[in-house]
C-alpha cells in the first residue's frame, strides 16, 4: 500500500484525505492547528459557535454539491441571502436595488452615478479602452462614482494596496457577469426569467452548526484503517533529489521528524512550499516567490445582546473605519447560539504583519471592534457585549497584485517537474477561490494518481467549479 502524506487540514487537504482513503492508498493528514477545516473552521465558545470569517456554500458542480449535501444530511442548511453594503452610515442592498439606492444617494447623487457611467460606456465601447488593473475594469464596467462609492475602500482594506496595483483579472473573475445594467436590471430578470448569475445568488448551503461541521463529518466517513490525523505538526522542510520529493520535516509538539511517503499533497502557502525546498530552488524562483504576498486575516468575535442587522454579513465601505466586513452566524443558522437574544459576530480586519491592527493585543481588537461597531451604528445603546475573543490567521488570501500571474507561472513551473508534489487548495496553489474550489483541487488531485492517463488539470479549475480546457467550458463528468 503506498503511502501518502497530506500537509493541511483544511477544505482541499481534508478532500483529498478522503478521496484518497477510497484507494490503495495509507494516508497521514498532518495540521499545525489542533483543530480541522483550516479557515472554514467553527469554534465553540461561550455556548456559541464562530466560524473564522463568514462562509456561504455554492456551486455549479454537481459532484461537489452532492458530496457536501450528502454529507451534512439533516445538518444541511438552506440559508437566505443578505448582504449589504454600509455606505456613509446606510445600508445599500447588495446587489444594489435602483430604486433604494436612488432614495439613499439622493437624486444629485444618482445622476452623477449615471453620467460617469455614461462616460464608462464611451470609453470602453467607442475608445475601446482595456482595463489594465482593478480600478479601470470597475470604472469601465460601473462608472468611477459607484466605484468610489461601492468598491474602492473595501478592496483597499482587504488587499492593502491600491485599486490600480490590482490585477483586473481578479475583477473579471470575481464580479463575472455582473454589470451596471446588470445590477439594475437582475430583479426584473430573475422575476420574468427566474435567472441569476453566480455573483446574486439568493440562497446558500450552509452546515448548522457552522462552516467546519462539513469537514468534521467528512473527516469521519474516512477509513480509519487507512488514515492517521496528527494534528500540531507543522512542515519545516521538504527534501528533495531533482525530479521526487524524497522525505518532509515536521515539527510535532517540539519533536522534530522525517518521515517517507510516496507522494506528498500540500496546501501550505504556495511561496512556502518552494521556500521549504532542500535543496534550494534556483534564485529566480526565490525572487518570484518574495514578490508573491499574502495578507493575513484577524476575525475579532463578540458575543453581544439584544436585535441588530438581519444581514449574513456586511462590506464596510467607510474609509473612517478599519473593519472591512462584519458578519452574525445567527444569522446563518439558528444553532449557532443557544440565547437567540445573544448573537455571535465576527468583524474582520485584514493586514499585514507590519501593521499597527496586528500587532494590537486581543483586549486592545476587542475594543476597537466595539468602538468601530458603535461608530458605524450596526449596534446601539442597547446593545451590551457580553464577551469574546480573537483569531489570527497567517497567509489567509494571496494578494492577486498586477503581474503576480507571472510569479505564480514560473513557481509552478519549477514544483511541477517533482512528479509525486502536488499543491492544492487555496494557500497551496495561490489562487483566491471559494470552498467549492478547494474542495475540488482535492477531490481531483487525489483522483489523478489511478488517472495518470486522463489526469485533470486542478490549475484550470475555476471559482465555480468548472473545467476550463482552451476557450471551451464544461461541467467535470467523472
């Protein structure tokens, strides 16, 4: 039986566990945490439960959503989508409402919002003007006051650079199909042809008892006579003789190991994989990997009393504050607290470690988070926080800065030519995409080892789940 070693516990390491434990194959699934589901994670507190940062569950893979339905069984969700976005103290319906957002924005507003758009229209229709970062494609596709308005400042907080150091594929990937005329139109749309694209979806898949509950029973379904968790063991170095992965180094509980398998599936940070590598990888991929950057996340829970927003989660566009989202799993599902009078809110802050948030001590995060909560008027008078904690998460999104794609090329160009290394997951592969991707990176991957001949290509799997192969689409059939 050969044996395997999959680095992270989170969506895609825990996937490829289990696909893997349906083969031939002895699995060690090693995480540095003591806990499973990486950032889908949930932790108990207080008779309360947080997930790390808000997750909603959607896909256009068939496969995918099977295996998380069937899973969750009874435990599965079906959760009403709200989100909104705070602007200048008012809450603007997301995807925004015309009629709403001419009422909030006022009439001088709205027609500034229009005429930009109109020269957007001009530029990119007569001109032919191409985005060449994140701020011209919104321009181009909103108008520069609604990018203002509605995108600049929390994209600014979420990545820490500007709009216009932002690549503009990230923007055509994660607002695909949506549009001005879109985002004005989509309600009547939806109501006469009963359609709405992956950006406005109504309705989410959810676990009830939180993000990490999924992982936790899919964990559960693995053979145990194939498969060994260890959990606080983290990778230190992973050797190598040129074209195999020979051993990796973990540290577990200040032991440190080597240890042999016959392949290796790893979802840490893609820059850390190749750092990790002995021998050294050549310069170039070293300078490549220095440029590739990832911001790390803090999520500040708080338990806190009385009625407040109905919202799954909120954006923060207010540049006067730093919060970028806030989120009430109460609002997810009724069981994540046993008080329905006590709800469980995470607010994220995202930084790097040069940062003045992250180098703040819990009580110090706790207190800003309440302050900015207060500021923003999402909790009142009423309102008493009753306690809470915080979760700091290195490496939580790589940064999709402008001309990061050629980084990315030439660092995997070298880690592919180990033929038993296979990177996968968010982390692992520098990709930001959503649960359902992760998933599926791990799935496939771990497919691909009795696939040798029809091996998919996990780097042409998309946000949504599907198989890209040259200019065409289509779903995976496996």
């Amino acid at each position: 039986m050969k044996k395997v070693v999959v680095i992270g516990a989170g969506p895609a390491g825990v996937s490829a566990a289990y696909e893997l434990s349906k083969r031939n194959f002895q699995i060690d699934l090693h995480e540095k945490s003591n806990m499973i589901g990486g950032l889908a994670r949930t932790i108990a507190f207080s008779e309360s439960r947080f997930d790390v940062g808000p997750h909603r569950f959607f896909t256009y893979n068939k496969e995918v959503e099977k295996l998380y339905v069937d899973t969750l069984g009874t435990d599965a969700v079906e959760v009403k989508r709200l989100t909104r976005i705070l602007y200048n103290n008012k809450l603007f319906n997301y995807p925004l409402s015309p009629f709403g957002t001419l009422l909030k924005i006022g009439f001088l507003g709205s027609i500034k919002i229009l005429f930009s758009y109109s020269i957007s229209l001009f530029e990119r229709i007569i001109l032919r003007k191409e985005p060449k970062n994140f701020e011209e494609w919104v321009e181009l596709n909103f108008g520069k006051e609604l990018h203002y308005k509605f995108f600049k400042s929390y994209t600014e907080k979420v990545w820490g650079i500007d709009c216009k150091d932002i690549s503009a594929d990230w923007a055509a990937q994660r607002i695909k199909n949506l549009s001005f005329i879109g985002v004005i139109l989509n309600p009547i749309i939806k109501f006469f042809k009963k359609k709405n694209v992956k950006t406005l979806v109504d309705k989410f898949w959810y676990p009830r008892l939180g993000a990490g509950q999924f992982y936790e029973k899919l964990i559960k379904k693995i053979d145990k006579d194939k498969f060994n968790l260890i959990c606080k063991s983290e990778l230190c170095e992973i050797k190598h003789d040129g074209s195999k992965i020979t051993k990796i180094s973990l540290e577990n509980n200040g032991t440190k190991k080597d240890l042999e398998y016959d392949y290796f599936f790893v979802s840490s940070p893609f820059t850390k994989i190749a750092e990790n590598l002995n021998p050294k990888p050549p310069i170039e991929v070293l300078q490549s990997c220095n440029r590739l950057k990832y911001r790390h996340h803090i999520g500040v829970k708080l338990l806190i009393t009385g009625k407040i927003f109905l919202d799954n989660w909120i954006y923060i566009h207010d540049p006067n504050v730093k919060m970028a989202r806030v989120s009430n799993y109460l609002n997810f599902s009724k069981d994540m607290s046993s008080d329905p009078n006590q709800n469980p809110l995470t607010i994220e802050y995202f930084c790097f470690e040069s940062d003045d948030v992250w180098k703040m001590d819990e009580k110090e995060l706790m207190t800003l988070a309440e302050e900015e909560l207060r500021k923003t008027k999402l909790i009142g008078e009423k309102n008493k926080v009753l306690s809470g904690f915080t979760v700091r998460s290195l490496n939580a999104y790589p940064v999709i800065k402008k001309g990061y794609q050629r980084d990315v090329d030439n660092v995997n160009n070298f880690l592919s030519k180990f033929e038993n290394l296979f990177p996968i997951g968010r982390s692992g592969m520098f990709k930001y995409n959503n649960q359902d991707h992760a998933i599926a990176t791990g799935l496939y991957a771990a497919r691909n080892l009795e696939n040798l001949n029809n091996k998919i290509d996990i780097w042409k799997i998309n946000s949504e789940g599907i198989y890209q192969e040259g200019e065409t689409e289509e779903k995976i059939k496996l």
